[in-house]
C-alpha cells in the first residue's frame, strides 16, 4: 500500500531478454530481478464507527503510479539501467495500479516499539467494484500519460482507464512455486496528526500469468520478512504518510474530495520468460554486480 527503493545482494550472469505480450504495449520485462518505483495515494474507509482508529473490518483503497522500472538488477531492484520511464517507454506510455484491502488484525507492539502491525486480506467487498474476488490489486497500461490523483475521482478514473494485465492476490502462485502471501504495516492503530506515519510490506501473487502472453514469474526469497523464508512473486514495501490539502493542513480523515494517505517504493519481481515469447535484445550475456542491502534509499 505506499516512497522507497530496496537492493538485492549478488552478482548475476545472464542472457537479457524482453517478452512479447499480447497487450497494446507490452510492459518492459526482462529475465532477471526488475525494480519497480511507484506512488500511491490512499483511502481508509471507517466501518466501525471509529474515523480517528483502525480496526478490524476498516478497509483501505487507493491507486498506484509506477514512475520507472530498473532492469536488469540484483535481487533488490534498485540498481541497474532504467528501462522503462513514465510516459517515455519502450512499452505503455503510463502503468497504473488499483489496490483494495481490509484489516483482519491489529497487534499492539511491546517494549519500544513505536507502532503497532496491522494485518491485511483481501477485501470482502470492493468499495469500488473493481477487484475480483481474492484480488488485492490491479495494473493496468495504457498508451496515454493522464494519470491525475489530485482527487479520489480523478485518481481512480484515471488510473483504471488503460489495458488490465495483472491481477495479485495474497494466495498461492498459480504455478505452485509460493504457497502463499501478507500484507501488514507497522503503523498506530491511533492515526497520528504527522507527516510520517508507518511502514507496509507485503509479498503478493500472479493471480493471472496465462493472460500476459505465456509470462511466468518466479518465486524469490522475500527479503522483508526473515522469519520463514517465505517465497512470493512479488514483494515491495513503502512509507506510509498523511497527504496535504491544496491550501494547507493534512487531508482529514474520511475526507470525500481528497487522498488521505500516500505510500511508495519499491517493488520487486522476477520475470521467467518462455521460450516461445521470447526477444532476444543484445548479444547474449551480460554480468551484473550487486551490493548486499536491505535498508530503504531515497527516491530517484
């Protein structure tokens, strides 16, 4: 849900390739870990009664802008050459995204920790009809640069408007290689009057790899999360924090006009292309050096 960029450790030796989609525009990906960098801008939706407090059953929804993606690149997703820019390609001019989840547990932190976690499914019904059930989120591409979150209406026309390519989910990888995926944030169930309000992470997966011209996405270590090991397709995380109104202030909670909270970078995933869909670009291999990190680095 949420602005960061993460590095995966490792030196990779690979053959660099780009997938043919059966899209209008085709997303740059390419065998190897890609970066992905992105905005977004939140809605929580009070069902409790409690519009200052987070509980089980409040949901939040909101949009996503992906700004560059990196490739080819270490694990992390933070090196590497950009291949893909906003509104510049090769590719969709614009990609865009639509995410829905709901709060099934909050969990007080002990000791000094400052936050507390809050866990997250899919929602049960979508405030906005648009996820399918088990979708947490949709992107979408599209030939136009006429993404616009100045407003909620705005931001989810303009965000919904392009080609559906993918759809994620918090279950099991259709191709059986991640038996499952999260979503929580480390944030105050209390909403804080602050600028800088949290933290999420999540590991989601391809609900729909068939429909990207024959695209599978392998499972890879989540880097987030140290307790299980876990594998999903994609993993990111991101800052959570309050918007501000045109003419000053923070957003207000519930506010009907404008985004409450906005979250970002980055993401990661990590493309498995079929022989069949396959362009070769370039001469054959190429070496890539990565440094070991897991900390969060600023925005490009």
């Amino acid at each position: 849900m949420m602005t960061k960029r993460m590095i995966l450790s490792g030196v990779a030796i690979f053959a660099v390739m780009m997938l043919v989609s059966p899209s209008a525009f085709a997303i740059p990906l390419y065998a190897s870990y890609e970066g992905i960098f992105f905005d977004n801008a939140e809605v929580f939706v009070d069902t409790t009664g409690t519009p200052q407090t987070i509980d089980v059953g409040d949901m939040f929804w909101g949009v996503t802008h992906v700004q560059t993606i990196k490739a080819p690149t270490p694990p992390s997703g933070q090196t590497g050459s950009i291949v893909w820019r906003d509104g510049v390609g090769p590719g969709p001019l614009e990609i865009t995204g639509y995410f829905a989840t709901q709060v099934v547990a909050t969990i007080p932190q002990a000791g000094n920790m400052p936050s507390d976690a809050i866990v997250f499914a899919p929602v049960a019904v979508d405030p906005n009809g648009i996820l399918a059930p088990g979708e947490v989120m949709r992107i979408y591409e599209q030939g136009s640069t006429n993404f616009d979150d100045t407003t909620q209406a705005l931001g989810l026309a303009t965000a919904t408007d392009g080609t559906h390519v993918w759809s994620l989910g918090l279950g099991p990888s259709t191709d059986g290689d991640s038996p499952g995926g999260y979503w929580y944030s480390f944030a105050p169930v209390v909403i804080p009057v602050a600028t800088d309000i949290g933290v999420s992470y999540a590991g989601l997966n391809f609900m729909n790899p068939p429909a990207t011209g024959g695209l599978g996405f392998m499972a890879i270590d989540d880097p987030n999360e140290n307790f299980a090991n876990l594998l999903v397709e994609m993993w990111f995380n991101s800052e959570i924090f309050r918007n501000e109104l045109p003419t000053g202030g923070f957003v207000p909670i519930g506010d009907p006009t404008y985004f409450s909270f906005g979250s970002n970078d980055p993401a990661v995933i990590h493309p498995i292309p079929e022989p069949a869909t396959m362009l070769l670009l370039g001469s054959g291999l190429l070496g890539l050096a990565g440094a070991a990190r897991r900390r969060l680095f600023k925005k490009d």
